[in-house]
C-alpha cells in the first residue's frame, strides 16, 4: 500500500472535477457496454444498455470483501461537454438490489457520481460510488464507500482502426482503508479495452470492456 | 492489358461512388467515440461508406448514387451518439 499525503489527494479529485472517462455509464443510444474491474478480493461487472444519449439502465455485481452486491440501476449523464479537442461529463447513477453477506441477503441501496475529462493526449476521472447498507438483528453492516480516481497520458496519438495505449495510474480509497494506488497499462481497439495493472504494494488488477 | 484494364476499373470505382460529405465533430476524442458515431451512420440507407480521422475530428461520409442525408438528420444522429456537429462549406 502507498500512502498519498491527503490534501494532494484532494486536490487531485478537485482538478478531476473540474475536468472528464473511459468507463462511460451511459453511451451512445442503443449500445450495450460490458465492464469489469477485477483484483485481489475485489471483481466488479457492470453491464449496461443505453436507451438515449443521456440515460442507461444497467447491473452491477460487486464481490469486495465478505459482500456480494447485486444491483440493478439507472445511469444518467447530467452534463456534457464537447469542446474542439476535449469531452468532458458528469454521470449520475441510483440503484437498489440485494446485500448477500453473512449467510443473509439484505437489501442495499447504491448512489453514485463520477465526472471525468479527456482529450487525444489526456484523460482524468474521479468516481464516489457509495452502498447504503441494512443492518440485521445481530449484525451490523458498515455501508461500503469508494472513491476512485484516475489520470491517463497517451504515449503516442492513435488514429480509429489503430491500437491506442495509455499509461494510468488510479487511487482508490475504499471506506477507512489506506489509499491503493495502481499503475495500469490500458490498450484499446475499437470496441475492446483491456487495463492490466500491478498495485505498489505487489498487487493485480485487470479491467475489460466491451462496447456492442 | 486485362490486369491494366482491371486495376483502371478498380482504380476508378470510387468515382461512381456517390458523393462524399465532411462533417466536423466536436468531442470525438477516441475511438470508443468514433465506433458509436460509425455505427450511427453506417445504419442509414443512404450511406455506403464512413471514414472517421480523430487527428482532424472529422467524419467523411460517401453516399450512395444520388441519395444524401440533409444536415438536421446528421446533426440529429451525431446528437444521439452524444456528439455535436459542424459542417465544412
């Protein structure tokens, strides 16, 4: 685990903010996007349809820690920007689905809000995803909190139709655990994005999506 | 002479190819853009052909003999594939 003084990790979300992602809620009208992030102890698949431009419904299935989450949910993008060489967004997302842990399936609401930025050469994001969690008679569950956020260089300009390549690194800062931070290296074309990534701490990760 | 006469041939279909149209496009920064905005198109009956460039943010669009699409239907297909459109005189 790597320790980031916490005010440059404020300020890093801030300058995510004020910019736009990769892992786009809601897409183009009628597409259907698979995405999964997966390392150690965590596996995160979201499959989403988008019915307008704006608007998507969507599944996330979460394992993290002791908990599976099963949510179905709606994406909704609030703003976009379409600047000459940049797009930006910010996407909203609500759902409601089951809590499977501790031999017992509760039900769990889910809100999120993920802004991000990018250009040919940059990319950042920052992403609060948040389980509302139920408690049971003997047993209480500590609602589960996730801040990701992300920046990207492109080490070379790839047209359509050819290999592109990012360098990201992320930090995730998940309920009172120390941040995490990732390097990853993100290799796309056309439809299919893979990220494979190492934590400096000696861990894995490996994302995938898919647009359809 | 035939291989001459087949690669003139060749060479010139993309003359009897309809006509071709650039539309400039703001915010296609990457290729998950430009698949939505190529599907868009390439939907449409009137279009044979969409060629995208992100270095000049352009998508070329080739008709097919003698149709075309007006500029409020690509305005309105590049709006819902998320992306705004300008056109070049």
């Amino acid at each position: 685990m790597t320790k980031i003084p916490s005010i440059l990790l404020v300020m890093f979300m801030l300058a995510g903010f004020a910019l736009q992602a990769e892992a786009h809620p809601v897409s183009y009208a009628g597409a259907v996007s698979l995405m999964s992030y997966n390392r150690e102890n965590e596996n995160d698949v979201l499959l989403t349809y988008s019915f307008t431009r704006s608007l998507a419904v969507g599944l996330t299935y979460l394992k993290v820690e002791d908990a599976e989450y099963t949510v179905p949910r709606l994406n909704y993008l609030v703003q976009r920007w379409n600047n000459e060489d940049s797009q930006g967004n910010i996407y909203f997302s609500a759902g409601y689905g089951t809590d499977r842990s501790f031999e017992e399936i509760k039900p769990v609401s889910f809100g999120s809000v993920e802004a991000d930025w990018e250009s040919r050469r940059y990319y950042t994001s920052i992403q609060y995803n948040k389980f509302f969690r139920s408690d049971s008679d003997a047993i209480k569950r500590v609602d589960f909190e996730h801040i990701k956020a992300r920046a990207g260089l492109a080490p070379y300009l790839a047209e359509f139709n050819e290999l592109n390549a990012w360098l990201i690194v992320q930090f995730d800062k998940m309920n009172d655990r120390p941040v995490e931070t990732t390097q990853f290296i993100r290799l796309f074309y056309k439809n299919v994005l893979v990220e494979l990534g190492a934590t400096f701490g000696g861990g894995w990760a490996f994302n995938y999506m898919v647009h359809f | 002479m035939k291989k001459l006469m087949a690669m003139i041939v060749f060479l010139s279909l993309p003359a009897w190819a309809g006509e071709v149209e650039t539309v400039n496009v703001k915010g296609m920064v990457c290729s998950f853009c430009a698949q939505g905005i190529t599907k868009k198109f390439k939907e449409q009956p009137e279009v044979a052909d969409v060629a995208v460039s992100l270095e000049n943010k352009v998508v070329k669009l080739t008709y097919k003999d003698g149709q075309k699409l007006s500029h409020q239907k690509i305005e309105s297909l590049l709006k819902e594939a998320g992306y705004e459109a300008s056109f070049t005189k």
